[in-house]
C-alpha cells in the first residue's frame, strides 16, 4: 500500500529566504504526483502536477521536482513571502483511476 | 465561472442522525471524488466515481454512503454508523480521459456532531 510522508511537519523561516518542502513515498509505480496549498479552515489549491515521465514543473516562484526511482519529490519556494504561510501537501497517483494518496502535509510560517 | 461547490459550509448534527453533504461542479469532469481530512493530518479517500451511477469505496468508505445520479453532482451521506463523524470533508473532482488527471477541490464543509 503506498504511503505519502512530508518533513518537515512544521517550518517557520523569515521573509525571503528560499526554502525546500519534501515529499517521500514507498511505491515508485506512481502516476502522477500534486503539490496543494491549503490555507486554514479552506479547500485545496493545486499548485503543481508532475507526470511520472516528467523530472520538474516550475510556476513562478515554484519548483517541483520528481525523482521516482528513490521515493521523493521536493517543493522549492524562492524568495518566500508571508503569503506564502499556508499547509503544502503533496499526493500521488498510483493507477490511472487517479485515486490520490495524500502526506500529512508541512504547515509552513514566513515571518515578516 | 466553473468550480465546485460545496454545502452547507459548516453543519451541526446530533449523534445518531445520518446527514448529507452536498458536491455540485460545473466543470464537466467525469471523476468526482470525497475525502476526509481529520485536525493536523492529510486526507482520506472515502468514496469514488468515475461515471454516473457508478462509484467505489475507497479506504475509509464504513459509516458512509453516495450515490452518482447526474454528472455534475456527488453527495455524502454521513449515517449513524460512522463512529467518529466529526471531521472537515472535501469533494474533489477530475478528468479521466487523456493522462494528465490533475484534481481540483472544493472548499469543504466542516461537520460537528455532538
């Protein structure tokens, strides 16, 4: 059964700064894998979506990354803002049902 | 101005009572999903469809029950037999033709049940 880890769960840095979220996951037959933002008490944004046959997708200030044989993709946040304080979850697809197997998600805080 | 939409956005039911969350989109998706999403931790598939009158359970589908009658709309039946009904539910739905099913939510309906 695939399972879906963020770390960290938490994360406060200053403004600024460029920071990494990563995502990790057991089963390496993925479809596809999300990044979301979550603001509280809110739905979910999707942010990126990366193919399995894909390594990246950047959209503005971010980046993700995938690299399938060894379980992990990572969300990089250039020049941070305090907008950017939100829940990030990433979830892959396993099969072409697209049934998504969410992490816990990093509960991220950019200070001013 | 195409999206899903969810309602009510918060819901208040006393133990014992089934209730019924409604998922509307305007997307023209095929797939429509519901997931659970309990304080502090990522989201739980309850339930599927990926074709009207027709829907699987997903990993935590005890307690609940949909039905698929029209494209556009998915609702949750939340019934006395869920055992912990208190929780922050989202309805999601997504394409299923061409390869790239990328998922779009809605803004989710918080229950309370006391």
């Amino acid at each position: 059964k695939q399972e879906v880890t963020q770390i960290p769960a938490a994360l406060s840095v200053p403004e600024g700064e460029n920071l990494v979220l990563n995502c990790s996951f057991t089963d390496s037959a993925i479809y596809n894998l999300q990044w979301f933002r979550q603001d509280p008490g809110k739905g979910l944004t999707s942010l990126l979506l990366i193919q399995s046959s894909q390594r990246e997708q950047t959209s503005g200030r971010l980046n993700a990354s995938l690299d399938k044989s060894s379980g992990r993709s990572t969300l990089y946040i250039a020049a941070s803002q305090p907008g950017d304080s939100a829940t990030y979850l990433c979830a892959v697809s396993s099969n072409a049902g697209n049934m998504l197997t969410f992490g816990g998600g990093t509960r991220l805080m950019v200070k001013p | 101005d195409g999206g899903i939409t969810q309602s009510p956005k918060y819901l208040f039911r006393k133990e014992g009572q089934n209730v019924t969350l409604s998922c509307e989109q305007n997307l023209n998706h095929d797939a429509m999903y519901w997931y659970r999403q309990d304080p502090g931790q990522g989201l739980r598939l309850i339930y599927y469809s990926q074709i009207v009158n027709d829907f699987q359970k997903g990993d935590i589908a005890e307690g609940y029950s949909v039905s698929r009658e029209k494209k556009e709309s998915f609702p949750l039946t939340v019934t006395s037999a869920q055992k912990n009904p208190t929780a922050f539910y989202l309805c999601a739905s997504s394409m299923t033709s061409g390869r790239v099913y990328e998922q779009y939510f809605g803004p989710g309906t918080r229950l309370t049940v006391t």
